[in-house]
C-alpha cells in the first residue's frame, strides 16, 4: 500500500476510535507525514512533517505510534491535536493541580486526584490528563472507567505513557 491509502486508512481507523473528524485533525491531508512501518510493512508510526529515516535524522513529532491491536497511542502532537478537535470534557481526565508536577514527569494519575472525568471513558481508551483549566499534562491509558475514576479514592486512573512538560 502507499502511504496516501495507508493515511486513508489510518484517518478511519482514528475516527473510529477517537470519534468522528479525529482522523482529519490527526493526519491533515495537506500536511506532510511520514509514516515508520514495521519489518513486515505494516505502519508503526506516524510523524509530522517529512523526516529522513537515515541515522543521525531528526526524529520529528510522534503524532501516534498504531499498535497490532489496531489501537493508537498518542503522541503529544496527537493529544494537542485532538484537544483543540474537541471540546472538554471529551478524552480527558481532569486531576487537581498537586499532581502536576508528577504527572508532568510521567508518573501515573491516581483516581484520589480526579476532579472531572469524561464519564465515556472506559478501561483501555486513550486519554489526555489535563487541569481545571485544560493544560495538558499528559498522555496515556486509562485504568478506570469515567465514573470509576470520579468516585474511587485509591487506586491509578490514568497509566501515563507520556508526561508534557510546560503550559499548552
């Protein structure tokens, strides 16, 4: 496949997990991508802009890396896409601002810290850990559903793959 079916395809995939116009808001058809592909040339992942996979190349900004389940993790890049596609309280979970700092670095969001959820989450679902005030903290895959995460006092509610450093 080319990579332009391929981006087709992957554009349908992400509506699909993340809702309707994700795909579009992830792999803008008027921006240049560059897609990784495993050994067997399946796609690994996509980055923006056109990066030159020689050794020594910049690496460029992980938008999502797509997994063999057929699921994307997110990038930052990804995760600030999808935040400006859409409004809050979608894909985000809410922690209170004593954990920024340990969020930021990627450590795990705990469910104590919880303050507002998008209560569609379920176990699995890729999330962006934000504040009150939206800021970007992190990525990663819940733990808990939305309710759960609301009402549960112990417990991690967001394992965190990747922690954002600064404001968004």
């Amino acid at each position: 496949m080319s990579d332009s079916e391929d981006l087709a395809d992957l554009r349908t995939g992400a509506d699909y997990q993340f809702g309707s116009g994700a795909g579009r808001a992830l792999f803008p058809p008027d921006e240049p991508t560059t897609i990784r592909r495993s050994s067997g040339g399946r796609p690994r992942q996509v980055i923006a802009g056109d990066v030159d996979d020689t050794p020594g190349s910049a690496e460029g900004d992980r938008i999502v890396t797509y997994g063999t389940d057929g699921r994307f993790t997110l990038g930052e890049i990804g995760a600030r896409r999808l935040q400006r596609l859409f409004p809050k309280p979608a894909h985000r979970v809410v922690v209170g601002e004593e954990s920024e700092p340990f969020v930021r670095d990627g450590r795990n969001a705990f469910a104590k810290f919880v303050t507002a959820v998008d209560e569609g989450i379920r176990p699995g679902d890729e999330v962006l850990v934000v504040d009150g005030d939206d800021s970007l903290f992190a990525v990663g895959r819940a733990e808990l559903s939305g309710t759960e995460a609301l009402a549960f006092q112990s417990g991690v509610a967001v394992k965190v793959r990747h922690g954002v450093g600064g404001g968004s």
